[in-house]
C-alpha cells in the first residue's frame, strides 16, 4: 500500500473558523484520510495553527495577555473545535513550536548558501500615529487592478493578486486607520523567486496536468506574470527569529521571517512535532526527506494557492535538499453564505463552534462535502441545508435504518432472521450495489467530493428502493420467510453503509454498525466484489435498535437560526 501524506492549509490563530475556512481545507482532507486508512493505506495527515504575524499580536494586545499565552488558548479553543467535527488529524501542531524555529532557520541558511536569499534595503511604510513600520497585511486600500477597497498590502483577496503595499491606492493603517503614512528604509532579506522561475515553471509542468483546473490555473497565473523577489522578514516581535549566526545585524535589529516563509515550513516542523512524541518509532524525515514513495496531497481555497504551488516549491527546490513537494494540490473556491462572505463583526453566517452548539458535527460534515465549492463557488442558505439534511441523511439514511431495524424486531425479535436463500432480487440488489460503490471509490479516488456524495447517496436510495420493491410489510402477512429474508438484506446493507459512509459522517457511521453484535466485524473497508453478497451479518446475529440518528430540522429551527445568524440575501 502507498504512504500518503496530507496537509490541509494552516489555520490562522486568530480567531474561530468559519464553515467556509472548514469545507475549503480541513473537512475535505480529513474525509480523504479516512478513506485511504479503511482502504488500508499508509496516512499521515498533518495540519498546525498558524501562529505568527501581526494579528496575533494585536489580538493578544487587545485581550491584554502576552502573544504567546494568546497563541496557546486559541491553539487549544481552535483544536476543541475540530475535535468536535472528528477531524482525524495524526498531528495538529503550531507553527511557534520550537521545530519550526529550527527547520525555517536551516531552510534561511541553505537558501543563504546557495545564492537565493539577499539582504535589501527598502523603504518600507512607517506610520507615526502607531509609531511602528506597517506590516503589508496592515496596509489597506484600494486594489490597483480590481478595485477592491478593502485590499491588503501583500495580496488583494478579491482577485487574488499578490500586491506590494505602495501598489495600494489611497493607503490607510489597518490598525489606527491613520492616512499618515510615511515611506521610510529598512534593511530585509529577499527571496530570489526570480532566480528560481526556471525551476518552478518545470516543476509546475510536471504536476499540473493532473492538478484540478482551479489549482494549475492559478500556478500558470503567477508563473505566466513572473516570479518577483519577495521579502522574507519583518519587523516583528513575534515570529521566527532570524539567526543571528547567519545575519548578525538583522538579527540584532530584532528581525523576524515573514508568515508566510514560516507557515509552509511548519508542515514539516508539525510532522518533527509528531515524530519527536515518539522517537523510537517515527521519522519525520521518512515522510519529508527523499521520499519518493510518499503520495502527497495538499487541500486549501483558492487563497493559498500560489503560495503552495509557486513560492513554498521555490523555497524547497532552493535548498538544493531533496524535500518531499506537494504530488496533488486539491483547491477550492469559496463558500459564501447567502452570496455574501461570512462576517464576524456583521454577525453573519455561522461559525464552527456555533455549528456544534446547534447540530451534531455529521450534519455539517455531509453537507458541506455534499456541497463542496470545488469548480466554483457555492452558497449556504439554511433553506439549502435543512432541505438537503432532511432529505439525504433524514429521509433516505435514518428512515430505512429506523423502519428496518424496529420492523424487524417487531416481527422477529432482537436477532437477524433466517429466512429463504438469496434469490434474483437480492442478485440484481448485489450488483447494483456493486457498481455504486465502485462508482462511489473512483469519486474518492480522484477527490471529486460532490461526485461521491452523489453515489454515496445513491446507494442509500438502492437499499429504499429495494424495501419498496419487496414490500416486507406486505410480505410477512403472507410469506414469513420471504420477510425475513428482505429484512436480513437490508440490515447487511445497514452495515455495508455503516462502513462506506465513514468518511462523511462518522459518529452516524458508528451507531450504525455498534447496532450489530458481530463478534469479529474488524473488516475497514468493503469491495464492489464483497458487497455483492450482502452477507456480513449472519442470522442469528443480535441487534438493537439505535436512536433517531438524524432529528429533523424544522421551520421552526430555521427561524431561530435565521434570526441569530442572519439568513437574507447578501447586498
């Protein structure tokens, strides 16, 4: 079996994510690993709170504690939150951990060594009113290319270019809100992405064919424009220190390597993390260094594409080291909610924490997959999601398991019943349900999320359609053995879902197959082939009858999320 190794992008510390932040990297991964575990494949999947950059300061300043005891709670309060949604990650680090100090300091140097990195001296915006240089991120105004009047100084995330703070018309401090800026120089190290567009542009070709549209389109975007000299440091009290044995003067002046030098290095220093808990029996250089029979799969929006597809491969490809670079690159666009972008201070949409509070984690799993933006946006509207959960999970899910499984013990008490051997029905079910799941394992495969929530779907409907047709209510008035014959079928299929439908919904997942007593039901994952025979729960196995796995959401509910979350049309 094939080691996979997956990361989804870093999560900002600052602040509890939204849905779309949830759907655009994280849920979509975790769906992934679960797959390839059942399938009995290798997985490493590693993710870390992004932890550096001035909103970290200024949230902690604001919250009056130090940034590093602010970096702590939220790392803790953010990974409660994807505990919540069972977001199986083998790690989930922070990229203040003293193993990213080390590896972005090793990279800096090789760098250094190799001809890639030189010291500049720039004019950089200083603002009086907050008596510090600006960071670009905290340089805001109007996009020179779009027009977009809320544009940062390092990249306008409405069109998505990467910006210089002096490209900004009419600049503003994003702190104070100040127009008083002043242009003053400062020493930085620069990244000679110029130096490595050969390099990139060829590693680019080799992979983007098999990347998703969205993905090489973007790489292609950057590459075709050209690869600028960017700067990797700033000035910072909170960060990865530059080290002082390779530039004593900056590191005297207190310089700091930007976030987004850092950010992509603690997927290394977060598996460093995970092997150095275990010394004895993990390698983290097994999964990073030479590596060549590790697949490695990358999940972020459509935001931190460049960064993973041009400028982290640069940094790589310019150590001269053999460093493991991403094989697939799965971007999505955004999730907008009621077409507008989720708004903390407007108190629009619902964030992650919010979403547990209200439902159990595996109705948002499902519909957001089901869901996915992935070949361009998509909408959350309560509407949307009430009418999909109640239909899909509620309806077609939960209603055949709680009808099966309470008529059956109605008529047959607590343990499967017997009744006739298979016959041409149950045939044609077996194979019908053989060529779903085959369906259902290339969607996975190729990660086309809505594709395979389709045909997960579709075999939930085959197991409805197939009590329909043989009607067990009619048949135990006439022909007992027929009956139970129907409802032994269905209760395997129970159990087949119980398996298939893992990934999407996990907890529902466990209930289902907890139901049966199998003494050795160790099986991870299903074939086409096994399904066919639809005979993994024997007669005679006992079962019980779990609760409603799916409540219904009502109109009810819906006005009450509505009116907390917002719920109209975006302006």
């Amino acid at each position: 079996m094939a080691r996979h190794l997956i990361t989804s992008a870093l999560p900002y510390i600052n602040g509890i994510k939204h849905l779309g932040n949830m759907v655009g990297s994280m849920l979509p991964a975790d769906v992934y690993s679960r797959y390839l575990r059942q399938r009995g494949h290798d997985v490493l999947y590693i993710c870390a709170t992004d932890e550096h950059g001035t909103p970290a300061e200024l949230a902690a300043k604001e919250a009056g504690i130090s940034v590093a005891e602010f970096c702590a709670q939220a790392h803790d309060a953010q990974k409660a939150v994807y505990d919540g949604f069972e977001l199986s990650f083998d790690y989930f680090g922070r990229s203040s951990s003293p193993q990213n100090v080390e590896i972005t300091q090793h990279f800096a140097r090789r760098l250094q060594e190799n001809g890639f990195i030189e010291e500049r001296a720039i004019r950089q915006v200083y603002s009086p009113a907050d008596g510090r240089f600006l960071p670009d991120r905290y340089v805001e105004g109007t996009c020179p290319h779009c027009g977009y009047d809320k544009a940062r100084g390092d990249q306008c995330e409405n069109c998505t270019r990467v910006l210089d703070p002096t490209d900004l018309i009419e600049p503003r401090s994003a702190i104070s809100g100040s127009t008083d800026l002043e242009v003053r120089e400062t020493k930085h190290l620069f990244l000679l992405q110029s130096k490595l567009q050969h390099e990139v542009e060829a590693w680019v070709a080799e992979h983007e064919e098999e990347w998703p549209q969205l993905a090489s389109s973007i790489a292609r975007k950057w590459l075709t424009e050209g690869l600028h000299d960017r700067a990797i440091t700033r000035d910072l009290d909170w960060g990865v220190p530059v080290p002082a044995d390779t530039w004593p003067d900056l590191a005297a002046e207190g310089k700091v390597f930007y976030v987004w030098f850092d950010a992509p290095i603690e997927y290394i220093a977060s598996t460093k993390e995970w092997a150095d808990a275990d010394p004895a029996n993990r390698d983290y250089k097994a999964w990073w260094y030479e590596a060549e029979d590790v697949r490695y799969t990358q999940f972020m929006a459509k935001d931190n594409v460049p960064f993973h597809t041009v400028m982290f491969p640069a940094t790589e490809l310019g150590t001269r080291e053999p460093w493991k670079k991403v094989d697939y690159v799965k971007a999505f666009n955004w999730l907008t909610y009621y077409g507008g972008k989720f708004s903390t201070s407007q108190k629009r949409g619902v964030f992650t924490d919010q979403a547990l509070e209200i439902l159990p984690a595996d109705f948002w799993r499902y519909f957001l997959i089901a869901n996915a933006p992935e070949s361009d946006d998509s909408s959350f509207t309560w509407e949307h999601f009430a009418a999909t959960v109640n239909k899909d999970l509620g309806g077609t899910l939960g209603n055949f398991v709680n009808r099966v499984l309470t008529f059956s013990r109605k008529k047959f008490g607590d343990e499967v019943p017997a009744g006739s051997p298979a016959g041409e029905a149950e045939a044609k079910l077996g194979e019908q349900i053989a060529e779903l799941l085959a369906e259902y394992e290339g969607h996975m495969d190729t990660l086309q999320y809505r594709k395979a929530a389709a045909a997960l779907r579709a075999l939930w409907s085959a197991g409805n359609a197939y009590l329909d047709e043989k009607a067990p209510w009619l048949e135990v008035k006439t022909d007992l053995e027929a009956a139970a014959l129907t409802l032994r079928t269905a209760m395997n299929l129970i159990h087949l879902y119980s398996v298939v439908s893992e990934p999407f919904i996990p907890a529902s997942a466990r209930a289902m197959r907890s139901a049966f007593a199998l003494a050795d039901d160790t099986a991870l994952w299903v074939t086409p082939e096994q399904a066919k025979a639809l005979d993994a729960v024997p007669a005679g196995t006992a079962f019980t009858v779990p609760p409603v796995l799916f409540a219904r959401v009502t109109e009810e509910d819906l006005e009450s999320y509505r009116e907390r979350f917002g719920g109209t049309e975006a302006g």
